[in-house]
C-alpha cells in the first residue's frame, strides 16, 4: 500500500500503546516522540508534525476518555483524529455530469492519469470522453488513444493542429452527449507563461467543472509550493498525487498540500491502468494505522465482481461470517477479479504491515488449487464441509488431481476464514456500514442480517 514505511512505524506506535501495562504521563510523552520520529522520516513538515504531536499531548494529557472508553483505546483515537485533521482538506470528486481538465508539468505521470481516471469513472457507471490537447508532445495523442483502447473510452484528437483551444472546442462538440469529458493539456519543464496562456484559453473554452493538478509524490513537501503556484495560474481544484506506492516523500506531498487552497482528490498507487484511488482522509489513515478500510474492499467488489450470487456471497461472509466453501469459492474467484492480494490486505483489520511476509505468487497459485478441489466437491459437501472426513478427503484428492494433504490445507484455510469473518459478524457498527456500502447489491436475501447482531 502507499506509504508502507510510514504506516509500519506508526503501527509500532499504537502497538506501544496496546502493550503497555497502563497510560501514564511519561507513555504518553514517549508515545509522542515516537510519532514524531514516524512523520518526520515520511517528509512531513517539521513544523506540522510539532503542531499534530503538541495536539496529541495535550488531549491525551486533559482530554477525559468518552464513557465507557479505556485510556488505551481513548489515546489511540486521538492519534486517529489528528492524523485525519492533517491530511484532510476536502471532498472527492463528485459522480456527476462534469468536464474535467487535467494541469501538469513534464513527467508527473498526467497522461497516465487521465486514462485512469477515465477508467474510474467508466466504472461508476458514467460515459466517458478524452480530449487529447498536448500540442507539444508529438506520442501524447497516441499515448492517449493506447489508454482509452484499454479502458473502452473513446479519444478524441486533431493530428497536426498546433491550436489546443481549438481541439478542446471541437472535441466538446464531438462528446456532447458524454457525461465525463477529460481533457489532456500540454506540459512544461517549469510553469512557464506560455504554459500558464495555453491553460487560460482551454479553460475559456471549456469551462471545465474541475481543474486538477497532477503531481508527483516523491517532490515531497514541494508539492505544496508547485500546488500553491498552478493554483494562482489556473484555480486548481484539486490534486492526484502519483507514485505513491513505496515513495518515502508521499508524506510530506500529502501534508504539504493539504495546507494549501487545493485539496488531493486522488492517489496513484502503482503502474497499473487500475492504480488510482479516490482519496478520504479517514480510510487513509485508517489503513496506515491497520484499522483496515472494509467499505472500500466492499466498494471495489460491487464493481468488479459482475455475478450478482457472488457478490451476495462475498457481503454476506463480510457481514456475518455465516458462509460455506460456496461463498469461499466465490471470494477466491472475486479477489482474482479485484486485482492484487497485497492491495486487499491492507483493507483488512490487522494485515496492514503483513504484506511484505507474504508471497503472493504463490498465495495466487494456492487458491487455484483450492477452487479446483472444491470443483471436485458434491453440492452437499460444500454446503457442510463438516462431513468431510478421510474417506471423502481421499476421493476429492483423486478427482481434484492433488493430495489429501491439499485437501486437509484447504479445509484448515476455511475455518480460519470462517473465524475471521465471524468476528467481523460481531461488530455491529461495521455491518451497519457494510450495509450502507453495498446499495447496489440486492439485499433482499440479506435483510434478516441487520437485526442478527
């Protein structure tokens, strides 16, 4: 996940506090040494993280925990709730009818974006239209057309023409019945005047709803000035933040620009076309803290996963943990869908910081051994794995091609799956906000679940 290294240190921190016999006035001022040593070394401003540290001190120090709360649990929120307070600065991007223009220097990663974002929004279910209008880069427009090949978007460009605003114009015209339109700009070395002209008159022209500021993360607390001065150009409206995926810097880009005017709307977190997400604060600092991000698990499945019974299974064992090696099948073949088993993990409670002990090749590779002996399984076996005992664990071996020894490892990963989705069952807040995440799914055959718990 983005920002691992500064995730795992402040992983250390909460553990510090879980372990220790009790809360005292010298914990706590450790605890605070501790947090600023973790932002210092992700680049955060040295005067922002004195200020968030301070913050935490105090509350920590005079702040009364919340009724029924212990002091473990009431300093661990305050930690939360600052860390939120500091990157936060706004919402996303609305899912409307909008036109968007994308702003940028040289390689920031802008046309990459825009065929990402393209993609994003396809996924919400909104028509999409890309403008290529970098009149200076002679592959932008291929490199344009190639992403929207790939994400099913139709690219609209002029060969040859050296008038961006005219290109915006008539691309317009050509998307009027779009309800996305993404423009690509030119860039420059420096944000120079000709740059700041050209962006001007594509803006006269098109009246973009949104005008967003790609950035690379790794100028670290630089990208705070660059966002200040693009926004003094050209009214930026928000910032997508690339390569965030293992950049020491990503933590000063995020706090330096959450102090300015604009507000970070996204994140790429890797090379793939899929690799952008939108971003909120408390998810964000909820998963560097490995309190996990279940509703953006379950957002990412009500889009990829197409099979309406198998996105029932998937909610209903989140939700509940009530579930059979059907619902396993199903959630086997969903994360081969959703992408990455490292990217899922840290949206469960309690992996963030295990990604890097497991060898997800091969965990990809187990799981295809898994489905195919469940292919080998009668229906009554896999509605009761309970009854499958040495007789029946030698048939499944042989029809499956494997040993019983896979079997036995299959049935040992299904209990403990069982067990982790029956402790989520017991959180009765989560499965309210499972609930809230899942209004696209039929939950006719889920409604007896909100008063289960």
């Amino acid at each position: 996940m983005a920002l691992e290294g500064l995730g795992k240190s402040l992983r250390n921190v909460l553990g510090r506090i879980g372990s220790a016999s009790s809360v005292d006035d010298e914990l706590i001022k450790d605890i605070c040494k501790d947090l600023q040593r973790a932002l210092l070394e992700a680049d955060v401003n040295v005067r922002l993280v004195l200020d968030v540290t301070n913050k935490v001190k105090d509350r920590a120090l005079n702040e009364p925990p919340a009724a029924g709360r212990g002091m473990k649990d009431h300093v661990t929120r305050i930690i939360y709730e600052e860390l939120v307070a500091l990157v936060n600065n706004g919402e996303g991007i609305a899912l409307k009818p909008q036109t968007i223009m994308m702003v940028g220097l040289y390689g920031q990663g802008k046309t990459t974006t825009t065929g990402k974002l393209a993609l994003y929004f396809s996924k919400k279910g909104l028509s999409v239209g890309l403008i290529g209008a970098d009149v200076y880069r002679p592959a932008a427009l291929d490199q344009l057309k190639q992403l929207g090949e790939k994400v099913g978007v139709e690219v609209y460009g002029e060969p040859g023409q050296t008038d961006a605003a005219k290109i915006v114009k008539d691309g317009l015209a050509h998307f009027k019945d779009k309800k996305i339109v993404i423009i690509d700009t030119s860039g420059r070395h420096a944000l120079e005047d000709d740059l700041i002209d050209e962006i001007k008159r594509i803006a006269e022209v098109a009246k973009p709803d949104e005008r967003l500021l790609v950035l690379d993360s790794q100028v670290g607390q630089q990208a705070g000035p660059q966002a200040e001065a693009f926004h003094k150009a050209v009214g930026v409206t928000g910032v997508i933040l690339t390569k965030m995926d293992g950049t020491a810097k990503g933590g000063g880009a995020i706090s330096a620009i959450s102090k300015t005017n604009a507000r970070i709307v996204f994140l790429g977190t890797g090379e793939h076309i899929r690799d952008l997400e939108a971003f909120d604060a408390k998810k964000f600092i909820s998963r560097l803290l490995g309190m996990g991000d279940l509703s953006s698990l379950v957002e990412i499945a009500s889009e990829e996963i197409d099979d309406q019974e198998a996105m029932e299974a998937v909610s209903r064992a989140i939700m509940t943990g009530k579930f059979n090696l059907n619902d396993m099948y199903y959630q086997m073949a969903a994360v081969g869908k959703m992408g990455t088993l490292q990217k899922l993990m840290g949206m469960l409670p309690g992996m963030s910081g295990m990604e890097d002990k497991i060898d997800y090749e091969a965990s990809q590779r187990k799981m295809q051994v898994f489905r195919t002996i469940m292919d080998s399984m009668t229906a009554q076996e896999k509605e009761d794995p309970s009854i499958i005992k040495a007789k029946r664990i030698e048939r499944i071996a042989a029809g499956a091609g494997v040993t019983p020894h896979d079997v036995r490892e299959l049935l040992k990963q299904y209990n403990t799956t069982k067990k982790t989705m029956t402790s989520f069952g017991k959180d009765r807040k989560m499965r309210k906000q499972m609930m809230k995440q899942m209004a696209g799914v039929d939950l006719d055959s889920l409604k007896d679940l909100q008063g289960s718990g």
